[in-house]
C-alpha cells in the first residue's frame, strides 16, 4: 500500500492507475487539492481518467461505499 500524503493530482492518479488501487491517504489529499481548487488542466485530465478507471473496476477505492467522484470533479469545474 502506497502512504504518501502529499503529491498532485497527476501523481496520485498515475499511482493509482499503476498499483488499481486508490489508498484512503490519497483520496483525502485528492479532495483536498479540489477543495483547494489546487489544479490545473493536466490535473484535470488525470482526474477525469482516474474516475473513469474508478467507474468501471480498473481502479478500486480502500475503504467506504462508492463515491460519485464526478460530483467533486463538476463542482471543481463550475468554480
């Protein structure tokens, strides 16, 4: 399991796409760069390929029910 806590969305998302597994660590600091609005375009279109990795099984989440990560991903881009 990969414990790094910080990274930007590009990093955390190739990690996850590499390993198929999205650690809860990751997760929080995904939201938090959101939260944040501390993402560019590249960012974006490594967001956009994690959910979709997400969506359709290539990736799996450690813990929780699923999450609609295109809630996080509109909201980011309505701002």
């Amino acid at each position: 399991m990969l414990a790094v806590m910080t990274g930007t969305v590009k990093e955390i998302a190739r990690q996850a796409l590499q390993s198929g597994y999205l650690p809860q660590s990751q997760e929080g600091r995904l939201y938090e760069l959101f939260e944040t609005m501390q993402a560019d375009e590249e960012d974006m279109a490594a967001a956009d390929e994690l959910i979709n990795a997400l969506l359709d099984g290539r990736c799996r989440r450690e813990w929780g029910p699923p999450y609609d990560w295109r809630m996080v991903h509109l909201s980011y881009r309505a701002s």
